[in-house]
C-alpha cells in the first residue's frame, strides 16, 4: 500500500508484534531501538528531505523509479523508511520452517533446493562489505534472485544493479544485530531463518507476479 500512497501522507507505525515476539533470535531491548529509534529517525528525516518539494506529492514508488535524480537525503531516508517497513513484515513470532505455496516451487526451480537458496542469500548477507540488505526479489522476468545492497538502497530504486520487487530482506547493518551477536554477523544471519514469515512472503511473491 505504501508504494502507491503519497509520500507526505505515509506514516510511521507500530510493529505487528511487540518487541520481545522474536526472542530469543531477535532480543527485545535490539527491535526497541532499532523500531523506535533508528527507523523513527528515517521516517523524520524522509519527511524533512521532501518537505516543500515536488516528492511530497509522489508515491514511494514513484520516487524510487526515479532516485537517480533526487538528493541523496531522499534516498538514504526514503530508502530506510521502506527497507524498514519491508524488514518488520518479512519476520513472524509464528516464522521459521520452509517456504509455502508457489514461493516454494519458486524457490526450487530457481536456486535448485531451499538449502541452496539459504546458502545464496546468506552469502549476500555475511559477504554485504559494511552496512546494508539482503534481498530476496522477483525480477522483470518473473525470475527469483538473491543479492543484496549497500547502506538504505533497495531493489525498487532505479540506480540498483539488479532491479526487481523484493518479497523478503535482511537488515545487516550492525544496530539490526550488534548487542545479541556482537560482530558475529552469519550468526544472526543463521538466527533470522527461525523468524521468516514465509506466508507473508508467498503473498508477496503472488503479488509482484499479479496474481493477488
């Protein structure tokens, strides 16, 4: 919904669960600070960078096709408002397990197993020099890919590499992981698997394929 809503008008809300719902792979105390405090801080600042310009009255999607040509403000703030938004729907205190529905055979037929997909996406995550996502998207084609980004960009955005609709990401930066793992970064990576809302991301998948 937030793609098509104008900028001015998204809003900044609670998660869908409280903080303590993902423990023990994600602590409390992380997703407090990192809900109320960092993507806070992105939402305020997104708001800041596009107040009185043309950008207020573009939809989120609208400014990433067009990122390129906006401040880097918008784009490290609009970036992290979504990124954010993206990472609290794509964890469940319900996750964990495999992947549902199409997804599923989504999954196989692109990376050859789910245990080779995992192996892909954690090698984007561990292997992201720095802060930044990893990415699970379907492309143009209709194709599944694993990659993943620096600082608050997104696939959506039309200076990434790789272009695509992303179904589920990873936040590596450090404040995601840092007072549970400390600078154990595959650790948590091994963790997030036990949180992955998979009927959220099989929705998501249908979706950017236009079936929903």
């Amino acid at each position: 919904m937030e793609l098509i809503t104008k900028s001015k008008d998204l809003l900044f809300t609670d998660l869908p669960y409280t903080y303590d719902a993902l423990e023990p792979h994600i602590d409390k105390m992380t997703m407090e600070i990192h809900h109320s405090k960092h993507h806070k801080a992105y939402y305020d600042k997104f708001m800041a960078a596009i107040k009185g310009t043309e950008a207020e009255e573009m939809s989120l999607g609208q400014i990433f096709a067009s990122m390129s040509k906006l401040p880097v403000a918008v784009r490290n703030n609009g970036g992290g408002f979504f990124n954010h938004n993206l990472y609290w729907n794509t964890m469940s205190p319900n996750g964990g397990g495999a992947p549902q529905g199409d997804l599923s055979e989504a999954i196989n037929n692109e990376f050859g197993s789910f245990e080779q997909f995992k192996t892909q996406f954690n090698e984007a995550a561990v292997n992201r020099f720095g802060s930044g996502w990893a990415w699970l998207s379907v492309k143009a084609d209709r194709k599944l890919c694993a990659c993943s980004s620096p600082n608050q960009d997104n696939p959506l955005m039309d200076l990434f590499e790789c272009p695509a609709q992303p179904i589920i990401t990873l936040d590596v930066w450090e404040h995601a992981y840092y007072l549970k793992y400390q600078n154990r970064r595959p650790d948590y990576i091994n963790a997030f698997w036990n949180v992955v809302d998979w009927k959220a991301a099989n929705e998501k998948y249908l979706k950017a394929l236009g079936r929903l």
